[in-house]
C-alpha cells in the first residue's frame, strides 16, 4: 500500500505539472507544446492507470519515477557562481578597450550624414571602407526604411509606431538638466535616497532599477548622432561623465513582440522608448531639484551604451544576441539610464546562468533572417570577451521588413512569461551546471528550434485580415 500510495501521489504531481504546462501553451499559442502537453496528460492518466489496476507494472513504473525525480534532483544540485558574472562587465574584460564612437554606430552613418555634407565627406575620409554599403542602406531609407513595410505599410499600425516615437523625439532636447543653485544641494543619506530613487523610478514605470558606479569606457568618445540641427556638436569629444548610473528597464508585452517581425512588434518596441524617456526625464529633474547634475539617457540621446552599465547595475546578463538578458523578463525589456552626482549605493552583478545556457542553445542565431547573430564561440572584440553581432546586416533586414525585427528577442526561452512552468526552470539554470546543459535540449524538443510569428490582440492587428 505504501508503494501504491507514493506512485499515485508522484503520478498525481506530475500530472498537475502537465496541466500547468498544457494551460500555459495555451496562453503563449505554442502549438507544438500544447500537443506534447496533451499526449504527457494523457500518458500521464495512462500511469496512473496501470498503477491502480496492473499491480505487476508496479515495481516497473517505480524504476521510471525513480529515474525522473533523479533528473529532477540533479536539476537542483548548485553548481558554482559564474566569476566573471559576477564580476559584471570587468569580468570579460580580456585587453584594452577603447571607448566606441558614436560615429561609427549604424543608425548614425545612416541618419546624421546627410550626402554632400561637411560631416559626410570628414567620415568617409577616415572610413573610406564603409561608404559603398552605408550609400546603398542610406537608399533603402531611414533605420526602419519604410516603416511597416513587411504588413504593406498597414496605416493604423504604422500610425501607432510613429506617434509612440514622438515622446522621446519632444523630450531629446532636455536630457541635460543642471541642478538649482538655491537652495544648495541637499545633503542626503546615501541609503536612504537610494531607497527614494528606486521607489520613485518604480512608480513612474520602471519594471527594474539598479545602480552603479559609471565605467567610462561604456561611454562613447564622440558625438555622433545629430537630431536638432545642432551639427557643430558633430564629432565633438563627449567630456568625463557623473560617478553614478540609475539604469532602468521597462518591460516589453509579451504578446506583442511575439508578433515579430511585424508591426506590433516595433510598436511596442516605441511604446517603451517612450516609457524610457519620460521615466528617465523626469528623474533627471527630480535630482536637479535636490541640487545635483542628471543627465537623462535615452532613445534621442546616448552618452553611453547602456547594456554594460545595466550589467553593472545587476540587472542581467548580455546574451548571444547582443541583449541584456534578465531574470524575469529576459531579454524583453528597453533601457534607460540617468547618470548623476547624487551619492548613490551601488548593486551589485548577477549570474542567472546565461553565459552556459547561451553558449548550448543556438535558436536565436539558427531564427535570425539576417544571419548576424553568431552561432559560435565568444570572441574578444575591442578587449571583451563576448559573441561579436553583426549590426550591419542585422540594420540591413530592418529596412526590408520596416521594423526593428525582434525575432531573435521573441525565440529567446528566457522570453517566455514569469508563469508557474517557465519559473522554476529560470531558477534552475540559474544555479544548476546540469540544468544548463539539459535544458535548452528540452527547450528545443518541445517547442521547436525555428520562429513563428503569434496572433496579436486585435486592437493591433497588422493588416485588414489579420487577428
């Protein structure tokens, strides 16, 4: 009776854990997973069949639960924190780096080198290299070519993409805030306003805060990007920054990007760039009005790259994809940052197993259209341990879809929602040598290894047929 009673109970757990799994499949439209979550429940029944009513089949299913709850057991044995992880971005770090150009970036040779132009005969003079390619992506358009172009340029959709840029496009101009002289700065407690900051980023939108000390080699040396006709900042050094980053995520729907590449993907892509924008703005002038410089980082102005500070900042890991990779949302999320003289405490770097769970799982490089993504090892490019993109051709399918893609962020497992399944699996890989090596298997056997793009909610259909 005893083994009857710890079969039917081990059947029992298992088969609760198949419903969870069937429901969730439902909710994320994973049609391959949904059957393999109907065959496992039916299967499971079977089990438990055969243990009530076959007793000779007894000992013989004990062998096959022993194995699982093995598995299972050795999926929770700890391995040893990643050093580097936890080093944050002075853990990759194999040689010297040079601080990156912001000239060099593709959005800038695309949009802030007008033909003919002063700018543009001093760039290709230094870069002769790179003129023939940028000329024919300069043709296909801006960053997005045109935009929507994948669903036909579908209008309410393409109206939805340009009105959300339009915050962060009005807001670009203020990023510089200068604190009040009267009254004098405020002396703080450096913990206490470090509590105040993060609850107020959360209140105005922020799905994660983290702080660090600023590492100027993240930042960019020279101007770049031109937005406001304010060319003679064109090729300027970008001076010393503020000793401390407030580096925020927002969270990206995970309906939405899981209609990638099409355009409720890159609606949702401007929905938190203006999110950024007015969160970072404003606690910009929040620290301004306590006495100390801010300058606010996002979608219309960059001092600095923002993935490695928000590594810094303990808020994820940099994936294969070039994106920051964090714990409950996973590479679904757009940055923002406020750098400031405010005394702040810093966090401290994370290891959520992403180093060894990337280096197995290649689904992101095998979906990629564009082939940027590499499907190899790590590389040290500009004294950084890391896989090396190539932005170009990743910029180059931009303007044959007109949106930013997006298709590597929603194949990512860690995309999936913080639900009752894909939780525990996130905490394992987290700290489980054995769950990192096994898992992006399993991920592949029961969702597939190649990209489909989901249905959308209908408010946000991408064409006149489309749900």
């Amino acid at each position: 009776m005893v083994l009857l009673f710890i079969l039917l109970s081990l059947d029992l757990v298992v088969l609760i854990g198949a419903i969870l799994f069937t429901r969730d499949s439902v909710r994320e439209q994973e049609s391959r997973a949904l059957k393999i979550g109907w065959i496992s429940i039916a299967l499971i029944i079977m089990l438990g069949t055969f243990i009530l009513f076959l007793p000779g089949l007894r000992w013989a299913l004990t062998i096959l639960f022993a194995i699982w709850v093995l598995l299972f057991l050795l999926c929770l044995i700890p391995g040893k924190p990643n050093p580097q992880a936890l080093k944050g971005t002075e853990g990759y770090i194999q040689g010297e780096v040079k601080r990156f150009d912001e000239r060099d970036t593709v959005f800038s040779r695309n949009r802030s080198l007008p033909s003919g132009s002063e700018v543009y005969k001093l760039y290709y003079q230094m870069h002769p290299e790179r003129e023939g390619r940028d000329a024919t992506r300069r043709a296909a358009g801006p960053p997005l070519g045109k935009p929507g172009k994948i669903d036909k340029e579908y209008r309410p959709n393409v109206s939805m993409l340009k009105g959300t840029f339009h915050l962060p496009v009005t807001l670009g101009q203020n990023e510089l805030v200068k604190p009040t002289k009267d009254p004098s700065p405020l002396p703080v407690n450096s913990k206490e306003i470090t509590e105040r900051v993060k609850g107020f980023a959360r209140h105005l939108g922020a799905d994660l805060v983290g702080i660090c000390r600023v590492d100027s080699r993240w930042g960019y040396s020279h101007r770049g990007e031109i937005f406001y006709n304010n060319w003679e900042e064109w090729g300027k050094e970008i001076p010393a920054t503020l000793p401390f980053a407030i580096v925020i995520a927002t969270a990206m729907d995970y309906e939405l990007v899981n209609g990638a590449p099409h355009t409720p993907s890159v609606v949702e892509s401007g929905v938190n760039y203006a999110k950024g924008a007015y969160i970072s703005t404003i606690l910009a002038n929040f620290i301004a009005q306590l006495g100390y410089d801010a300058v606010a980082h996002h979608f219309r102005h960059y001092d600095f790259v923002l993935v490695p500070l928000a590594i810094d900042a303990g808020l994820g890991e940099l994936g294969r994809f070039g994106y920051l990779i964090t714990k409950p949302f996973g590479p679904r999320v757009r940055l923002a940052a406020v750098t400031t003289s405010l005394p702040l405490i810093p966090d401290q770097p994370i290891d959520l197993g992403v180093q060894e769970y990337c280096g197995k799982c290649l689904k992101c490089a095998d979906t990629c259209p564009s082939q940027a993504i590499p499907s190899g090892g790590k590389i040290i490019f500009n004294g950084v341990e890391k896989w090396k993109l190539c932005e170009d051709s990743c910029f180059d399918y931009w303007a044959k879809v007109g949106t930013d893609c997006n298709i590597c962020m929603a194949v990512c497992p860690y995309s999936r929602p913080d639900r009752s399944i894909h939780r525990p699996m996130r905490w394992m890989v987290a700290r489980s040598p054995i769950a990192r090596i096994l898992f992006p298997y399993v991920d592949n056997l029961v969702y597939g290894r190649k990209w489909r793009s989901r249905g959308v909610p209908s408010w946000i259909k991408y064409s006149a047929e489309n749900p």
